[in-house]
C-alpha cells in the first residue's frame, strides 16, 4: 500500500458573501461589516486531505497567505486534524491578485518540500477567479486537476480521481506524477 508523505492544503478566509456590502458612493466592496470564515471550498479541500491521511497516511499541512488574524483559522483547521500550518503574512502582499498570490504559495510549498498532494479549493468566495490553484501547479510543474469530486485511488506513480463538472459530467482520469524531491 502507497504511503502519503505530506499533503499541502491552501485555505483562504473569506468574508460570507451574504455579508458583503456594494457603497454605492465609492462603488467599492465594503467588506468591514462582515463575518470572516473559512473559505468553504477550502474547508472541503481540508476535508479530502484528512480523509487522504486516515486512508494512505502522511502529514497534512495548511498552507494560507494573508493578515496575522487568519491564525485563529488556521487553529481551527488544526482542531480538525491537520499537523502543521503555515501562514504567510506580509502588509507588502496585501491585496495581491491571483499571479502573486499562485507564486508566493508556490514558493512556499517548494520550501516545505517533499509532499505528495497539493489540494485547493476551486475558487474563493471573495475574488471567484480559479486561477491560484492552476498558477500554483504551474510554477510548481506539476499536473492539476479541477473540479475533483472524488479521490478513487493513489500509487506509487500514480492518482486516480474522477473529476465532475457543470451538468453532472464526469471523467475518470489518472494522472502520472514524479514523486517531488526537494
């Protein structure tokens, strides 16, 4: 059986939608009304590495970018099981957009080195782009898939997920991967 070594899980903490407020005056988002919480998303990609780690064993590790408060998160998604965390917190990265964003996640995951998975969110609740986690896997050079529903089975050399997108289509593919060697 294929042993997992770390899992990588971003998280974002978001502002609940519902929340989130248009000035009309300003025509700017005014987001200081409402509750943060963890980006929904990212709570479920928090969800399939845990279940990853009871499966194939390994360590998983939160990995956010953002103001020194998201740590009360952060120790909410320990409190769910993860082992480490790292944020990355820096007022020069504030209000970075989703190119600076994939590439100083990117970097710290090379820093964190030797993992088996990365695992995101499709998209924040926030920005709705879906582009950090492709930026990531490509200033990583490794394979990504979105829009994974489920996670079928893992080798050595190998991940089978089935991928399910807007009307119910889904696809089973496999992904070769190099084991990363820092």
């Amino acid at each position: 059986m294929v042993s997992l070594r770390n899992i990588i899980v971003t998280m974002k903490v978001t502002p609940k939608p519902e929340e989130i407020r248009f000035d009309p005056v300003t025509k700017t988002v005014d987001r200081s009304k409402a509750t943060n919480e963890i980006n929904p998303a990212d709570k479920n990609a928090l969800e399939l590495a845990l279940q990853l780690k009871e499966k194939y064993g390994g360590r998983v590790i939160i990995l956010s970018m953002g103001p020194p408060f998201w740590d009360q998160f952060i120790k909410m998604g320990i409190a769910m099981g993860a082992d480490d965390a790292v944020l990355i917190s820096d007022r020069a990265l504030g209000g970075s957009d989703a190119f600076v964003t994939s590439k100083v996640l990117a970097a710290a995951i090379k820093k964190i080195g030797d993992y088996s998975l990365v695992i995101t969110g499709e998209e924040s609740e926030d920005g709705s782009t879906g582009q950090v986690p492709p930026g990531i896997a490509e200033w990583l050079g490794i394979p990504v898939v979105t829009y994974v529903s489920q996670v079928i089975d893992v080798t050595e050399d190998s991940i089978i997920v089935r991928r399910t997108i807007k009307g119910g289509v889904t696809k089973t593919l496999r992904l070769r991967c190099q084991p990363y060697y820092q």
